[in-house]
C-alpha cells in the first residue's frame, strides 16, 4: 500500500468518534470476508497479549498456527501499534 493511501487511510479511521460509526465504516469498506478475517486478527493479538498458547488459539478460533504465528510476530518485531491500541 502506497504511503498516500495508507495516511488517507488512518486519516479517515482516526476521524470515527463512535463504535457505531466506526461499524457502518468498516462494512461501507470491507467484504464479508475481510471483516471476518481483521476481526479474527484482533482475536489472535488480544489472546497473545494475554498468554494463550499458540496451539490453543488456533483451534479455538479455526486458524493455522502459521496464522497465529503471524501475529505473534507482529507483537514481538512490528510496530507498536497493537500495544498502544490495545493496552
């Protein structure tokens, strides 16, 4: 994603002030699919940050462990973003 698209992009989520809002604007964007798939993402990384084992996240939410280990890596070597989001 292009550096423009990606600032347009938080610009417009950083504007949402509501939880409703911030639905309407994420099922105006994303498919289905890709709902269900940032929402299992969440899932992943707030499990992670509370301890469950890779293995047990990825039975109890129907994913890979190369899934979960995606987003383990995210916490450990990416940005902060889901710590200060999350936290």
């Amino acid at each position: 994603m292009s550096t423009r698209f990606l600032s347009e992009l938080a610009s417009a989520i950083s504007k949402i002030q509501d939880k409703k809002t911030a639905q309407e604007f994420l099922h105006n964007l994303l498919t289905p699919k890709e709902l269900d798939e940032l929402g299992r993402r969440l899932q992943i990384v707030k499990m992670l940050m509370k301890g469950v084992s890779q293995r047990d996240i990825a039975k109890k939410l129907q994913v890979s462990i190369g899934t979960v280990s995606r987003g383990s890596r995210e916490l450990q070597y990416g940005a902060p973003g889901f710590k200060k989001v999350l936290s």
